[in-house]
C-alpha cells in the first residue's frame, strides 16, 4: 500500500515509518520542516512538504493514497494553553482526509488519547467501547478533551461514507529510548523541583505501552481494521504512579513525595491536573481483533533502563 502518514516523524510515527516500510508498505510522510524531511528520507520514506493547516495539501495526498494513518497533533499549541484551538486543527485535517477517501473503502486511521478523555467514574477501567456515547453523558475532565473524542467520533462515522475509518486510542505513558511526552516531561519537573511526587497514596493507575508496540497497532488497523473499530493500544492496564514516581526519586537521587491533588501542579507542572487521575485501560478487543500482543518493556522497567535518566 501506499501510506500518507501525518506525524510521521514525531513520537510514534518514529516506530510507525520503519514497521511500515518492513511490512512491505511505500510511505509518503508529511513533514512541515527540511529537518523532518531529510529524517524521513532517511528512514526510506518520501517527504511531503506541508503542515495540518495545508488542508488542499492533506485532501491531494490522501486521494492519491492507499491508505492514511493520521498521527499528528498541534501539541506545541496546546501545551500554551489552546487546548480547543488545536483540536480544532485535528478536525479540519481529518474533515479533509475524510473528504479526500469518501467512497473508497480505504483506510484512515487516526489517534486519540485515553486518560481523561472517555468520562468514566475514577477507578473505572476503559475499554474499547467506552467513550462511543452521544451528548449528555458525563462530562470528561482534561480541559480540552471533548474536542477530541468529538473528533474521533466524526472518525468513526466516517465508516457510513465508504471510508475504512479506526480509531487509535494512546495512552499517556506512551513510552521507549526518545520519549518526549508526559514521562519525561515528569522527570523534568521531579529534577527541578527537587522531588518525584505522586498524589494522595499514589495507587492511582495510568495505562502505559512501549512506542513500538504502539506503532504496531497502527500497522496492522491500517491493513485489516473493519470500519468503525475503536482500538486501544495498552500493554499495561494500569501502572500505579507512586511506583512511577519512585522509580524516578532512585535514579535522581531526590525523595518520593506524596502531595495534595491541589499542590500537584507545584511538583509536575502542566501534568497536575490528571496526574492523580485513576483510569486504568484495558485492551481484550484489540489484542482479539487484530492478534496483536505487545513484546517490549513495560513502563517501569523501561525507567529501569536508564535511558530517560541520561
């Protein structure tokens, strides 16, 4: 197939590019700067200068295409602050891949997130089915995350228009060698502030997967996903952050520290508002769906590793 990649040199398009090209796949990557095009020339990918607000760019390039997996996301804008006005550039870069494959039977797949974002009751471990709800149920509590699983939404409905449309669901541990996500972004603020925290008793769970195990997912809902598949891309359901933090105060050399939700955003910046948030995920359907198992460490060993210390 011929894949049209958005994102394809960031975090996970990293993983995603080389397990494509190895499958047999040609990929044509959009890059919005020269240095991401010569990393994606690199990897034996063809770059496609152009940006989510090139929109008549993404609707050419997906009608040309076998297949699109839609990775990117205005993270820079939403980490100011703008939550809301970079999911609304995912929405009109998926309006125009969707226009671009209406009819067609191909595949567009695309990510989305998992904590925080599905409106479940803390504690409550999501699975690929939750989150499909209309208007009117309960309110999710990240600031911004309704734009998104809005957008995932119109994804899915997509499948009523002749697109082969899934949705990637991620967890915010998303990690491997490279991480420039949440988990370094926590180590970040652990080393400067002196301290790795975690909330109340710390037995809050976030869902974690390896970058590469992540990609895969990706892969294989490109080539055999049916329209309208929700997939969880979840190695481990749930890793208790007093863990996490822990892990973080042995390699830095600074206490563990259990703090208020309330100071939170003292001790992880940005990340305080879900860091003490309890959403377990779960990935059955997925791993039956797609016979996909993950082969790479788990979160706590990958900090084990080292790398994200160095």
């Amino acid at each position: 197939m011929r894949v049209l990649v958005t994102g394809a040199s960031g975090w996970v398009g990293r993983g995603l590019v080389p397990d494509l090209i190895a499958a047999g796949h040609q990929v044509v990557g959009l890059a919005r700067s020269d240095a991401a095009a010569a990393a994606l020339r690199r990897a034996g990918a063809e770059a496609l200068p152009g940006s989510l607000d090139d929109l008549g760019v993404l609707h050419e390039a997906a009608a040309s295409s076998d297949g699109v997996v839609h990775l990117a996301f205005k993270h820079d804008i939403a980490f100011s602050g703008d939550y809301a006005g970079a999911t609304l550039a995912d929405r009109a870069a998926i309006e125009a891949l969707g226009e671009a494959l209406a009819g067609t039977g191909r595949p567009l797949v695309i990510a989305s997130g998992i904590l925080g974002v599905l409106g479940l009751p803390p504690g409550a471990t999501a699975t690929e089915r939750d989150g499909l709800a209309g208007p009117g149920e309960r309110d999710v509590p990240l600031a911004g995350g309704r734009g998104r699983l809005d957008n995932a939404r119109h994804t899915l409905a997509l499948a009523g228009r002749g697109v082969r449309s899934s949705v990637v669901r991620l967890p915010p541990a998303t990690h491997g060698a490279g991480d420039n996500g949440f988990v370094p972004a926590a180590i970040g603020f652990a080393r400067r502030k002196g301290a790795a925290a975690y909330v109340g008793d710390g037995a809050n769970r976030w869902p974690a997967v390896h970058r590469d195990d992540a990609a895969r997912v990706f892969r294989l809902a490109l080539e055999s996903a049916p329209a309208g598949s929700v997939l969880h891309a979840v190695g481990e359901e749930g890793v208790p952050i007093r863990e996490v933090a822990e892990t973080f105060a042995a390699h830095l050399g600074v206490p563990a520290v259990s703090v208020t939700a309330e100071r939170a955003g003292e001790y992880v910046g940005f990340l305080g508002g879900f860091w003490g948030i309890d959403g377990p995920a779960a990935a059955g359907i997925t791993r039956d769906l797609l016979r996909w198992r993950p082969v790479h460490p788990g979160l706590v060993a990958d900090l084990k590793e080292g790398h994200y210390f160095a």
